[in-house]
C-alpha cells in the first residue's frame, strides 16, 4: 500500500496532447477512480503511473519516492485488464502460485499465501479448477489474486468489468469494494462507466480530453459538478440544460423561447448578480428534481414519451422549445399527449454559463 | 402498415441445435414490439426469419394476411435497419433518403414527391440540402429512418441499432425513435439485449431464453408480474434478489439463515396453486426496506457494501447466507459494517416454483 501522486503530467503523441499538467493524489489505501469518455486520457495516464509510458513533463511519485526514471518492474504496482490472461493449463492455485514461485518462496510460505487470497475473493473451493471452468467473474476474481500474492505498492485496473455481462459487472461492483477495503490497500481504477465509478470510488477524478474537470466525492460530484462536462457526463438520464438568461431586473431566469420564467432562488442572487453572460446561461436540472405540479401552476407542457423502466418512469415533457425529462416513481401515470405542469426543485438546481461551460452556482 | 404474425416457428441449425423453438407471436398494425433475451436466445434469428434472411425450419410467417415463408427478403415490404447513422457523408439528406428509390430505378417525380412526403413526416424538410454530418444527432436518426420509410415497407425490423452509441445519446435517441414510431404509426419489431431500452421503448416486449418464449406484455406487467424466475431476473436493475426457500405448514418461509413469515392470504394464494414446497422468493431491491427500527417483522442485517449512485444508493446487505440489494433515496444513510432492520413490501414480493422455475404468486 502507498500513496501515488502525478505531479503536473503532461503526455503528447505527436502533436495530440494526451495529458495536459494532470496533477492527482491518491492517497494510501484509497480507491481512486478516473473516469471520462472515450478518448479522454484516462489509460494513458494510467499507462504513465505504470511506467508503460514516458512523460513528456511533469512528474509521478510512489509512496513520495520519484519513479519518473523507474523501469515498470521497479515500481511494483498491480495491473488488472479487461482480459484476464490466466494460464489455461494451470489449476487456480497455480495461477495465483506462480508469482511467489518466481519469487523462490517455499513451498508452506506459497500455501499460506494463496489461501489467505483465495478467502478475500471467495475463490477456495475453486483452486483446483482450470480458467475453462470459471465463470467470467471468477476468472477476474483469480487474475485480482495473482496480483495481490505480489504484495504491489497499489493496483492499477484499466476497465476490468467491461467483459462481463451486466449482471456479473453489477455484482463484481460491491464485490471489488469489499475487496479493497478488506485489503486496505490503493486502487486507481480507471472506466468510462460514470456508474461504476459513482458506486465503487471513495473519489472520483473526472478527465475529459485530457484535462482534469473536478475531484471529489462521488456524491458531490453529482450534486455539485464543476462545469458542463461534469454535469453531462455523471448521472443518467443526462441532466437537463435549458438555455436561458437572467432578467436582471427581477431576477428571473428566462427561458430563450420566453415560455416560462422562474424566479431565482434568494440564496444564489448575490452569485448570479456578478455574472458576466447573463444573456446565455444554462439552467441544469436532474430528472428527479423536476416534479410535476399538482396544481395548476408551474410551466406548462406536454408528455412527448413515455418510458416505464419499472422501478421510475422517465417522462420526456416538451415545454416551449426544450425537452424536459422528468423522473417519477412508477405509481404516477399519464398518457403521451397529455398536458401537464412541471415545477423545478430549485434549490437543487445548477446554472451554467454557456460561454466558460463554468458552473455559476 | 400491416401486422406480423409468426405461427408455429421452429428454426433448427444444420448441427442439429435448436435457435426458435415453436414461437407463436403475433404483432398488431402500428405496435412497437421489443423483443428482449440474452445472446442465443433466439431474437436475431426470429427478426432474421421475419425478414427473408434465413428460412424457418417449419412454421409460418405472415406480414400482413400474406404468407411471405417463400418471399426473398426483396418482395416481403420489409424495411431492416442495422445501425443509425450509416448515411451517405458525400450526399445530402436529400439524396440519402432518396437513394433506395434510386436503387429501385423509381422515376424522378416520383422519387421527388415521395422524399417530400417522408421529410414532412419527420419534420426535416430544412435540411434536406445539408450534408448529415452538418445535423444533430436526432436529425440524422430522422433521416436514416427517411431512407428506410421512403419505400414504403409494411415493417420495420430493427437489430439493437442504438448498440454504437454512448450513453446519453443512445438515451435522447431512445426516446426520439419511440416518439416517431407512436406518431407515425410504423409497425415494429426491435431487437435488444437491454432491458431498459425494451422497457422504455416496447409498447410490448416479448422476453426469449434459450430459443423459448418466456413471456409476452406490456413493460410494466413484465416487470411487475414476470411469468418465470428467467424474465424476473433478467428484467429489472439491480436485478431481483432471489432466495431459495422451504414453505413449511404453518406459513414460515426458510432459506439458509433466512425465514420470513408470509402474510395469510399469500399462504393461501400458495396453497391454492398447489406447488411442492421448495419455491423461490424474489424481492426487487426499491421493494427492500431499511430502517433502524427493530419489529416483528424485520430482519436484522449487515450492511456489506454501500453504492451511492447519486439519484438513489444501493446498499448490499446480508442476512445469514443470504445477500439482498435494497435501492434507497441518497437523503436515507447507513453505515458500512453496521447492522440494520430490513422488511419487504410484502405486496410486491415473488414466489417461484423451484423445480418449474414458474411463478407461484
């Protein structure tokens, strides 16, 4: 177990910047997961903590010791893939053996040790089956255990549940939780699933074209993104943004069709008065924080989809120009082409300026 | 548009497997059916033989009050669309939706007055001169849908065309395509392996495992009131909680660690269908309650992992042997490693035949 921390990392391939003065720290025993889309930089950063990269700048250190110049093998840090590359001819405990046979351990000194892993994953009445045999999960499970016998200062995962079926990647989700914090030691875990990096990390670092957006808390990054991006990306549905501007003089929020106004909120007032774009905003709004109206007040729309995904419905709602969705339990039903009112939550709401992408509150 | 009946289908391979087996499935003028499995269930079969790409073993099938079993794909009125978004770059809208027509050598007015038509429908009579990557993203999937309706098919067949895109996006898309078939009218078998896309999208979905089908209905009723543990667990996120248990005489449920006692009209409702006593209990996790409030009928738990998620939190907790996942609002906290009262919505509990694998109640 040990701390990592990248230091102003910059990465370019040719003239693409990867990594532009990426600084992170993850702490001793932390789970850090790195998320962002596609194409984002988050392997590559991940391949410079390993040393599988060079860095064009910036520096990496391990447990506050320098490793820019360290070979891989030097820095003694765990990989886990997507694909699990176990020897098909070794048994399980082979497999998890292997790295301490390398290591010219003894033979009572291996046992003890594949045992006590094979209790962590739940894999001991599996050590005398081949990869064949296993499952998908139990595979992950046996490739997490060849790593630990190593004893690695930290364990770098590059979006190891993508091969699974849903279901599997649902229950290796909590799985892996427990495991870490049974370990008690420093996972950074990279994946473009804002959903398995919301359940599993203590925080998350959001990357996106090769900068660092925001690093904190799961729940805080939900409830308080940074910019645009962070708002977009985390959450499903997608937040609703709504472009507006701000009646300075009432201090409403206009929509751009002018539709509908909303007041805002006392607290935010003094924020939003400093705005500079006050002409192009973005109100922000989860699903589940826009109710539908009981009463005959709110902005009026209409339902433009309905979908049941049994446990909520999502209600796509047209109002004005924009579309809406809206989050609803599953005992509220209307039909599509009804008419109906929508009130916003609006002290949870976000506003945006459309030109920095910045959040404003 | 027409209806799509499949009467008797059998589709067995040259090995001698067997891929549909005796699916009876009729789909009306104008419904939206999803049909919903796991890889090698059958669907893309079933949709393949709809459309004239492979022959049924035996069976028929009728687009409209036509057999077409003996129709090369070209003469059954059937549009197939794989994937949106494989428009022409170098054509304009325009000449994307009028490409099959051109195909087909229709005349010049013809083609004309029928693209006009089709972009009325789908409201892109302004962009028919762009280029599609100068659209959004809804627009394109507007103008692929042109090119597949400019023909005029009695059907669409869809096979998971929305696989490629990310996560929002495929979302927005969900919801336009929905939208579009309901406002048109289209007649529509869609393939999925989502769940949630068939729940948000099907006016019906059609559930199949292992070449069978399971169960045919409204989202809701699936979700709700699924006919075999396959459909219960295959439906729903996080899937259902399922506990192998023994009904004894006196109305106590048993599972490992675990008893439960039914509520009397549940027992009787049992004792009715008259099953052998080893059942299934499910449990969907928004139907698992937490509470620090210790009752007769609450279970004490440990609470194992705990996965916010930012609109709800996922606690996995164990009771005895037994793991249940419960979905919370975020506002309701509990600690890891502490123990909890857990109780179930006993009118939305399951009950499963163990050894027919049916539902009991």
């Amino acid at each position: 177990m040990s701390s990592i921390s990248v230091r102003k990392v910059t990465k370019q391939f040719g003239s693409n910047v990867a990594l532009n003065e990426v600084s992170l720290d993850i702490d001793d025993r932390e789970f850090v997961v790195l998320l962002g889309p596609t194409g984002a930089g988050k392997t590559t950063l991940l391949r410079c903590v390993a040393g599988l990269e060079r860095l064009d700048n910036g520096d990496i250190f391990i447990e506050q010791q320098n490793v820019k110049s360290q070979a891989p093998a030097e820095r003694d840090l765990a990989f886990v893939f997507q694909n699990y590359a176990l020897y098909p001819r070794k048994t399980v405990y082979q497999n998890i053996a292997f790295p301490l046979e390398a290591r010219a351990a003894t033979k009572p000194e291996i046992e003890a040790e594949v045992k006590k892993v094979a209790e962590v994953l739940h894999i001991g009445h599996l050590l005398d089956r081949r990869p064949a045999q296993l499952s998908g999960g139990e595979q992950q499970r046996v490739a997490l255990g060849r790593a630990m016998v190593r004893r690695p200062h930290a364990f770098l995962m590059d979006e190891p549940l993508t091969n699974l079926d849903f279901k599997l990647r649902t229950q290796m989700r909590s799985e892996l939780k427990r495991i870490q914090r049974e370990l008690n030691e420093t996972f950074f875990y990279v994946t473009n699933d804002q959903v398995e990096a919301m359940s599993m990390a203590d925080r998350i670092a959001v990357l996106n074209r090769g900068v660092i957006q925001q690093v904190g808390l799961p729940q805080d990054v939900y409830e308080h993104p940074v910019n645009l991006f962070v708002a977009s990306f985390i959450g499903s549905p997608r937040m609703n943004l709504i472009q507006c501007s701000l009646d300075t003089n009432s201090m409403d929020l206009v929509d751009s069709s002018g539709a509908w106004r909303v007041p805002v909120p006392a607290q935010y007032r003094e924020k939003l008065s400093a705005a500079v774009n006050t002409d192009s905003l973005l109100l922000g709004v989860r699903a589940e924080d826009v109710l539908i109206s009981a009463e005959n007040s709110g902005i009026s729309g209409d339902v433009y989809v309905v979908e049941p995904l049994g446990d909520r419905i999502i209600y796509d709602i047209r109002v004005g120009t924009s579309m809406v969705k809206v989050k609803t339990p599953p005992t509220y039903r209307v039909q599509t082409g009804s008419q109906l009112n929508i009130v916003f939550n609006m002290d949870r709401v976000h506003i945006f300026d459309a030109r920095t992408q910045q959040a404003l509150i | 548009m027409a209806q799509v009946t499949i009467r008797n289908m059998v589709k067995r391979f040259a090995n001698g497997a067997i891929a549909v087996d005796n699916l009876n499935l009729s789909i009306p003028d104008g419904e939206f059916l999803v049909l919903l499995g796991p890889s090698g269930c059958g669907k893309t079969t079933t949709l393949r033989s709809v459309a004239g790409l492979e022959r049924q073993t035996t069976g028929d099938i009728l687009i409209g009050d036509r057999v077409v079993n003996d129709l090369p794909p070209g003469m059954r009125d059937i549009a197939f669309v794989f994937q949106f978004y494989a428009l022409y770059p170098h054509m304009s809208v325009y000449e994307n939706v009028a490409f099959p027509l051109r195909a087909a050598q229709v005349k010049k007015d013809e083609v004309d007055r029928r693209v006009k038509r089709v972009a009325q429908q789908l409201r892109i009579e302004h962009v028919l001169r762009r280029r599609p990557n100068r659209l959004s993203s809804g627009d394109q999937q507007r103008v692929a849908l042109g090119r597949a309706m400019v023909r005029q098919p009695q059907v669409f067949l869809m096979d998971e065309p929305l696989t490629n895109l990310d996560a929002g996006l495929r979302a927005d898309m969900r919801a336009e395509l929905k939208h579009l078939q309901a406002d048109l009218g289209i007649t529509m078998i869609y393939v999925t392996h989502d769940q949630t896309e068939a729940m948000s999208m099907g006016q019906r979905v059609a559930v199949m495992n292992l070449g069978v089908l399971q169960q045919v209905g409204a989202p809701l009723d699936v979700y709700e009131r699924p006919s075999t543990l396959f459909v219960a667990g295959f439906i729903g996120n996080p899937p259902m909680n399922f506990v192998d248990v023994r009904l004894d005489t006196g109305g106590m449920l048993y599972g490992s660690g675990f008893s439960l006692l039914l509520p009397i009209e549940l027992v009787e409702k049992v004792r009715k269908e008259q099953t052998q006593p080893e059942l299934v209990f499910g449990v969907r996790a928004e139907d698992v309650r937490l509470s620090n409030d210790s009752k007769l009928d609450t279970l004490q738990a440990f609470v194992a992992a705990v996965e916010p998620l930012g609109d709800e939190t996922i606690y996995t907790l164990q009771i005895g042997e037994v793991f249940f996942r419960a979905s919370t609002t975020p506002s309701v906290r509990f600690a890891l490693g502490t123990h909890i009262d857990l109780s179930f919505n006993m009118d939305r509990i399951h009950l499963f035949d163990a050894k027919t694998q049916k539902r009991v109640i």
